[in-house]
C-alpha cells in the first residue's frame, strides 16, 4: 500500500495464513508454516502423547521460512522437532534470531529455550544459549552486538533476582537483560526497577531502551540509556498505554491508551520534547452522552507494613448525605486492576447502578516489585485476604456514604478463588460472585489444561504428595461449612483454563450445606465469555443478583429465573 496515492501492489500471493514479518531492507520476508504431528490411533481413542496433548496445537509444528519479493522463492530456513519461533533480524538483514523450546517435565517451568542466531548468508548457525529456564524472547542492540532479553527474575540461574530470603520469584513479574554476543556476559538491567517489563524496543536513532511497563495499576512507559544506566517515565497522557510505535528515522513515536474515564485515544510524541499531540479520539462523541461517576485514589496502611493503593469509583449524581451499598473487586491471577476504562467486569457500570465500587491492589500483584510480587506464590490467599479485609473495613470506617451491612464481593479465575476463599474467612459481605473460580487447587492443577504450569509459578515446588496442607488449607471446598454468605457462582460450561468442575463442587457442596447459592453455567463458553447475548445475559446475571442482596430488591433476579 502507497499511504499517499493509497494504490495498491500485490507483491506475494498463495501464501499459508500465518504472521509475516518484513525484512528491514523490504526486498524478502519471513514467515511460519504449519505441519502437525501424524500419530496413530485406533478409530474412536486418542493416547495423549504429553500432559498438554489436550490443547489443540499441541502436535502443530512450525518452521520458518523467508520468501524473496523479486523471484517468488520460498527458503525453509529450520527443520526438526521443534517449533522455531522468530526473534528478530539485523538491520543489514544478515542474521536471523530463533529460538525453540522444549518439555523438561523434571522442574518447573517444565520448559527448557534455546536461543540461535542464523547467518543468512551462509546460513551457519551460533547457538546463543541452549536449555535455558524463564526466558521467553530476544531481540539485537541497533549494532547487532548484544541482545535485549525479555525473562522472568529466575531467568539466567536467578541473576535478576530481588527477593526477600525464603521467598520464590513471581515468574509474571517479568524482567528485562542485555548480554553482550562476544562474552555471553548477562546484565539484569530491571534488578532494581520495581516496575514489570511488559514489552521492550531499543531505538536506534537515540540509543535509548523504550519499555512499556505495568507499575501498579497503570501501564506507563520509560526509556533506559545503556550509557547512563538511568531510567527515566515518560510524560504522556493516558493511565494505560496499550501500543507505542517509534518512527525508524526521526525521534517520534506514536502512542495508544485510556484512563479511568475514556477509551482509547491516539497520540504523536516527540521524543525530544516529550509533547504529546492528540490525532485521535474516535470514542469523544459516545462518551459526552455518558454521565461517569467521579474516581478516586484510595490508600492504606495494612497491618503488615505495606502501603496498599486502590481506587473506588463513586455512582453518577453522587449524594454524600446518601449510604450506598459497596462492591470490591480484586485481581485475578496477579496482575492488577487496571485503570482502563473498557472491563470484562466493568466498575463504571456497577458505580452507575448506585452503587460504590472499591478495588486494591494487595499482596502478590506485579508492579510493585518482586518482593511485593513474590507474596503471590504458594500463598493461596494467605496474607492477601487479610489485606483485602482489612482495606474493605478501612475504607467502609473512612467513608460514612457507605452502608457497612450490604458489602458485595467479585472476582473471576483466580480472583473467583479469591471470592470463595474471602467468605471462608469472614462475614463481611452480603453477596459474593465467582465466575469461574477455584475452589479446590488439586483438582484444578490436576485439570485445568493450565493448570499445572500456572501453578509452576502460583505453587512453585509445591505438589499434592510434598505439601498437602496448601493444597487442602488455602482450598475454599475444605472450608465450606463456614461460608455463610449468599454465593453466585459463573462458569463456562466450556472452561478450559479453570473447568467447570470447580464451581460444580462448590455448588454440591453448598447445597448439602442448605447454604445460600446459585449456579449458572454458561453454555458453550469458555474461560470468559465472548457470546454477545450470552455476555448480556451473563452480566444481567451479576446486577441482579447484587440487587437482589446489596438493595433487597429480587424483581430483576426473579425476572431472568422466576420464583421458586
């Protein structure tokens, strides 16, 4: 495509639909092709040949190949058992950096890399680094002689680690490295930097390191100089920037993000000057029709030392002389709960429902550290519960426009864990919801088809056979007779990640309990659910049932289900 005259060429046709990749000098290209693993059967049975046979690509196998624009040649360029996946290519396109990766079920990650760098001239090939753990891509320095390495803090035998003593590194609290080619020598650039490296590109035009990061409950970007070992935030203008692009000849970048109260907008940066100009904002006229609540920052000090941060969103037309019911929300997995305005669990929306909403961010969550990050593993709610807790019965002290007697609580995947393990251990709340949460941790990292490589990181070394008690203690199902509070559990009947037994045990085991529950699955569905209507129907779900608890009012509730 011209972008001036918007005439188009066709340069390359009956191509395999994979990614292409563009050479820098526009003249050839890469790409995958797929071929998947022929193994034999007896009609109507499947033998698994690995732990992940359940995942549909699991035999897929692909290799790389370049295609040359002026002849129509396609090269294969590796072979084997592995998949090769491309890292990246030399400005002067004369080498090429792959890596492949390989099942050690002996130790956790239960995966081993190797790193090569293919001459593509004489197609000679280094190997960089072979059965290496925790790292997961590469890229060159603009002079071709080091490499930007994007891993986990244990990546190069715990070099970039910054723990605590006892403590076992969040593997999601991903880190950034240069090694230098000549002397294979590893800087853990990040040790020090509390941020969570989420994508990473050294410009070659001003030599500076640009890394998009998660720091708390924003994604922020900073560059690095190599020369001055100095990081430095930029000032741009959204809370959450979802895209950066940096010009190939000139220090500009474009940039995408949204906050709190607006979806995406798109800006031009100078990099020199750090302004920032807006050349889109296609969601302005949509959102002048909405009224938003206000959202504010709210911090505690918890009992164990820790600043926790948080926000709460008020309803439109907020009344302070009013008492409003609260909902908290929390993360799933670890990640935190971003300022982003667009939500699977949508807090401007529960707020516009008259209600008060609160999220933190507690113990576990990347972006704040790896020590902070690290009380994520073979917790299981320990500590991080408590913090929740404590921050709700703060927050509710802190804000008399708050009915402390109707405290709704929500949480999917591992925040659905979260959900039903919070009401083993207090009455606090007046209604919880668990969309496809855990309830019972064996079960789950038995046979979520994730389930046992999450928990490389979530229970690292820890197993059913060596430490029952996690797996039994910080499980909700154990400590069912305790849960007083009225349950809506949300599943997927197609839920892969977290199967829809989880909720099912929970729900058998309520109902033996002549406990407060509902259960509704989701047909067809997988971990979330994408399905317009059924995502309405879901969502409907979720405000009546609040409705029906945090406002004592059942008429929606008895409309979708009817009466018993």
């Amino acid at each position: 495509l011209d972008p001036l005259k918007s005439g188009t060429k066709i340069i390359a046709q009956n191509l395999p639909k994979e990614n292409f990749y563009i050479a820098p000098d526009e003249k050839s290209m890469f790409y995958s092709s797929k071929e998947t693993m022929s193994v034999t059967s007896p009609s109507g049975l499947r033998r698994l040949i690995g732990i992940d046979d359940r995942l549909s690509d699991y035999r897929d196998r692909f290799y790389l190949y370049r295609y040359f624009f002026e002849t129509g040649f396609a090269q294969q360029l590796t072979f084997g058992q592995q998949t090769a996946s491309l890292n990246d290519i030399t400005d002067d396109v004369k080498y090429l950096l792959f890596s492949t990766s390989g099942e050690d079920l002996s130790q956790r990650p239960f995966k081993k890399s190797n790193l090569y760098m293919l001459n593509l001239q004489t197609m000679a090939i280094d190997t960089i680094w072979k059965d290496q753990t925790y790292t997961y891509s590469a890229q060159f320095s603009p002079d071709g002689k080091q490499l930007l390495i994007h891993g986990a803090p244990e990546a190069f035998n715990g070099i970039g680690l910054n723990i605590k003593e006892g403590q076992i590194a969040n593997s999601y609290d991903t880190q950034s490295f240069i090694m230098d080619l000549a002397t294979k020598r590893v800087d853990p650039v990040t040790k020090k930097f509390n941020p969570t490296i989420s994508a990473q590109e050294w410009n070659p035009t001003d030599n500076f390191i640009y890394y998009r990061v998660e720091e708390g409950d924003r994604v922020n970007m900073y560059r690095y100089s190599p020369k001055t070992r100095k990081f430095e935030k930029l000032p741009l203008k959204e809370d959450v920037i979802r895209s950066f692009n940096i010009s190939e000849n000139g220090l500009w970048a474009t940039y995408t993000g949204v906050s709190v109260s607006n979806s995406n907008r798109s800006y031009l940066l100078n990099l020199k000057t750090g302004e920032s100009t807006l050349i889109s904002d296609p969601y302005a006229e949509q959102l002048s029709s909405l009224v938003l609540g206000e959202v504010k920052d709210w911090n505690f000090k918890s009992s164990f030392g820790d600043q926790i941060e948080g926000r709460y969103y008020l309803p439109p037309n907020f009344n302070p002389n009013k008492k409003y019911p609260l909902i908290v929300y929390y993360y799933g997995g670890t990640s935190p709960t971003s300022r982003g305005f667009e939500s699977t669990y949508p807090l401007h929306v529960y707020a516009a429902q008259d209600y008060v909403v609160y999220t933190l961010q507690p113990s576990g969550t990347t972006g704040y550290g790896q020590e902070f990050s690290a009380r994520h593993v073979n917790a299981w709610g320990d500590q991080t519960a408590e913090e929740i807790i404590e921050g709700v019965q703060k927050f509710v002290a802190a804000h008399p426009f708050v009915d402390g007697r109707k405290i709704g609580n929500i949480g999917a995947s591992y925040g659905g864990f979260m959900t039903q393990y919070l009401i083993t251990k207090t009455d606090m709340f007046a209604a919880s919801v668990s969309h496809a949460g855990i309830s019972n941790i064996t079960s789950y990292w038995g046979e979520g088809y994730w389930g046992y490589s999450y928990s490389a990181g979530a229970s690292a070394d820890s197993y059913p056979w060596n430490n029952p008690k996690l797996y039994v203690e910080q499980s909700p199902l154990f400590h069912a007779d305790k849960i007083k509070t009225p349950l809506l559990l949300l599943h997927g009947t197609a839920d892969t990640n977290v199967p829809i037994g989880e909720s099912i045990q929970m729900y058998t085991a309520l109902k033996l309990l002549n406990k407060p529950v509902e259960f509704i699955q989701v047909e067809g569905e997988n971990h979330a659910i994408y399905d317009y209507d059924k995502r309405i129907a879901w969502n409907n779900a979720i405000y009546a049932w609040f409705a029906k608890w945090l406002k004592d009012d059942s008429r929606w509730w008895d409309s979708m289900y009817g009466k018993k």
